[in-house]
C-alpha cells in the first residue's frame, strides 16, 4: 500500500489540510475526509460533471483528478459559492427557473457555470449550450437550465454594474 501523503490546498477560501492515498480522488476526499458532499458521485468516468468544482478558475471533474494533484490549488465547492446574507445569482437563478429536480447534477451544473460565466460574462444561448456540453441531467430536459443560466448572467451583469457606479 503507497503512504499517504499530506496536501495543503486553498478550498473555498480558507487553507486546508488533509492526508489521502496517491490513488485518492479529489472528490472521495471532499466528500469523505472534508465532509463537503455538494459535489456528487454520478459516473465515477468524468462523462456526467456532476462532481464538478473549480480548481485554478477551471471547471473540472473531481472524480478524475487526485487529491495528491491538487497540492497549492485554489479549489472551489457548491458550499463556497453563496454568500454568508443569501445565495449566489446562480442558485437563486436554478431555484426560480425549476432548474432541477432530483438534485444530483445541480452543483456541479452551478460550479461548471460558475466558471464558465467568469469567462464569458454575457454569453448566447447557443454557447451556454456548448458551455454546459460536460454536463449531464437525466430530469430537466436542459431549457431550465440554460434559462437559469441565462437570467445569472444579466443578474451579475446588472451587479456588477451597481458596483462600477459605486466605485466612481
């Protein structure tokens, strides 16, 4: 059996450390060692994105990366997202467009969005569509979701308007 092995990682925001085996996923020790269980176990194969968090500013599956590989990352969960007063645009915005039902690929949809909003601020339907092609959902035939999508982006976009005019 290989040693474990110690990781110091930057996971929503605050420093962390934790001890895993070099074969442990990402996601089995976010779930399991960090009890942050918002990122789901859906493919275990990296096809479905419902364990999907953000690492560096990217959109990745958890289930495909190792925890050893995440060593100085700054990793972003479901549980970091809203802040301390409500929820973040994103999950306001899945809420009030029933953009989910059993709830299995709703973080990872969110995180996967997350990032790409913060690289696409004001996106097309049909890009939203490719965006969200790493996503998988068996429930909601996807209008919901990309409807979602499409109301947090104008809700951050009129927010971060508000803090251009505040700043000036």
């Amino acid at each position: 059996m290989a040693k474990k092995r110690i990781v110091t990682a930057t996971i929503n925001g605050r420093e962390e450390e934790f001890l895993c085996q070099p074969r442990q996923t990402l996601l089995e020790i976010l779930r399991n060692t960090l009890n942050l269980t918002g990122a789901k176990e859906g493919c275990s194969n990296g096809n479905c994105g419902a364990c999907s968090v953000i690492i560096d500013g990217r959109a990745v599956n958890s289930c495909m990366i190792l925890g050893v590989e995440t060593k100085g990352a700054d990793i972003e969960t479901i549980e970091g997202l809203a802040p301390g007063n409500g929820l973040d645009p994103l999950q306001q915005s899945f809420l009030e467009n029933a953009a989910l039902q059993c709830g299995i690929c709703t973080p990872g949809y969110i995180m996967s969005a997350k990032a790409f909003l913060d690289e696409n601020p004001n996106p097309t339907e049909e890009e939203i569509r490719f965006g969200m092609a790493g996503n998988l959902c068996r429930c909601t035939g996807y209008d919901k979701i990309v409807r979602a999508i499409q109301q947090a982006a104008g809700i951050r976009a009129e927010q971060s308007a508000s803090c251009e005019k505040e700043t000036v």
